[in-house]
C-alpha cells in the first residue's frame, strides 16, 4: 500500500484516474519528452524474473497556421510554366508537404529527419514547376477524362538528367500537366506530421487565358474602329456615286 506510485518526472504528469494495471495515461507532455517508452514487468522473490516491452513515442508540437501557397501567376496558356511555393512555420518534427491537383497527390517533399535529442522546432518549405501541354499525351489510372495527365517520354537526354539532378538538389519538385477539357484546375499543398497532423492550404484555381480573336484593324475587339471604317467607305461609295452628276 499504497497500490499504485508515481514518481516524479519534468514536464509531464500521471492522470492516476485514467490507469490502471493494464495502461498508464501521461498528460501534459512536451516534445523533450520523446523517446523510448518502457514497460517492466518482475516477478516476486525469490527469483524476480523480469521481462520489458519497450516503443518509440514522440510528441508533436504542430504549426499554429496553415500552410501559405503562391502561385506565379493563376492563369496560363498552353506551354506555359508556373511556379508555386508552399511553405509552413515552424513544428516539431518539420512537416512533409504534399502536393495536390483537383484533390489528387502529385508530388511530396519529405522533411529532413532531425538526429536524436534535437527538439528544436523547424520550418518547412517546397517547390513545384509545373509545365503545361499543348495536348493531352496520356491519362494517369485512375483519373477521369478531365483530370490531371502526365506527359511520357521515353528517353532523356544526359543534359536532361542534370537539370534533374540539380532540381533536385534546390528541393524543386517538376511536374507536366495536360490541362483539363474545362481549361481549370485547383492546386494546393498539405502539410503533414506523422498520421496525427494534416492541414491543407487554401487551394488555388488556375484557369486559361481564353483567347480573343483580333479585329481587321489590329484594335481590341469591341469593333469600335471597325465601324468607323465602314462608315467611311460608304461615305466615299457615296461621294463618287454623285460626282457625274
């Protein structure tokens, strides 16, 4: 007696009205608190046969705001490319940041994976160029016929695997995209911790510039000049209609 003890520990507390024999609750932890977790069981005297079951726990301090996207620009013409940046403040662990288009995973940077007793909160941030197609090349499984497609290529050229490798590198994500029949698509990124922290930006809709057809004059196509070059002409039609007479 009593049956159950408690040992003190900085930074954390047992709830002793949610444990029992079989769980312990911990409330209150911080993130220097992660670790292995023990469990011990012994046996009583004279022999005190003991066996211990250990896991990694670790605690997650999340980023207090969503993640910020920006786009270069929010409309495009075919061949195109667009840049966008994701970034979110600062976590521990740093989140992974996803990337989506209509709802659909396109690309992931993963966070770098902080050593051993270094609980210090860091900031995460990611890439992506996206280059737009003149036409459709072929669709992703899965995708409906207005969804995100992927241009395929065969072959790359050594020059090619550079830039790749250098993309790479900066952290920059590439991805080809051939736009949907509607000429609309919504971009976005999420940010993730593990599979207990997700949260989306506010997602973005890119659409195409819908092209103007050109007047006779050169001018905009409110047909303003054009008007007043027909009504010269028939003025001048006029003009020499009368002359003889």
């Amino acid at each position: 007696m009593p049956p159950t003890m408690v040992f003190p520990l900085p930074g954390a507390s047992v709830d002793l009205a949610q444990s029992d024999h079989q769980q312990v609750r911990i409330v209150n932890l911080n993130r220097r608190l992660s670790g292995d977790y023990q469990c011990e069981v012994s046996a009583d005297a004279p022999l005190f046969h003991t066996d211990i079951r250990s896991a990694p726990l670790t605690v997650v301090d999340p980023p207090f705001r969503a993640p910020r996207l920006t786009i270069s620009r929010v409309s495009y013409a075919r061949n195109d490319l667009l840049h966008a940046n994701c970034s979110v403040d600062e976590a521990y662990p740093a989140p992974n940041i996803t990337w989506t288009i209509d709802g659909h995973k396109i690309a992931e940077t993963i966070s770098w994976q902080q050593p051993e007793q270094d609980f210090k909160e860091r900031s995460a941030s990611s890439q992506l160029e996206v280059t737009l197609l003149e036409s459709d090349r072929y669709e992703l499984p899965g995708y409906g016929v207005d969804g995100p497609a992927l241009s395929h290529r065969n072959h790359f050229s050594y020059a090619e695997a550079d830039a790749e490798a250098d993309a790479a590198k900066r952290g920059l994500l590439r991805y080809t995209l051939a736009p949907p029949s509607s000429g609309q698509f919504v971009i976005g990124c999420v940010a993730t911790i593990y599979d207990i922290y997700a949260r989306s930006s506010e997602l973005v809709p890119v659409k195409e510039d819908s092209p103007r057809p050109a007047s006779v004059t050169g001018e905009d196509s409110s047909g303003s000049k054009v008007l007043c070059s027909v009504v010269l002409t028939w003025v001048c039609a006029c003009a020499s209609l009368l002359q003889p007479l």
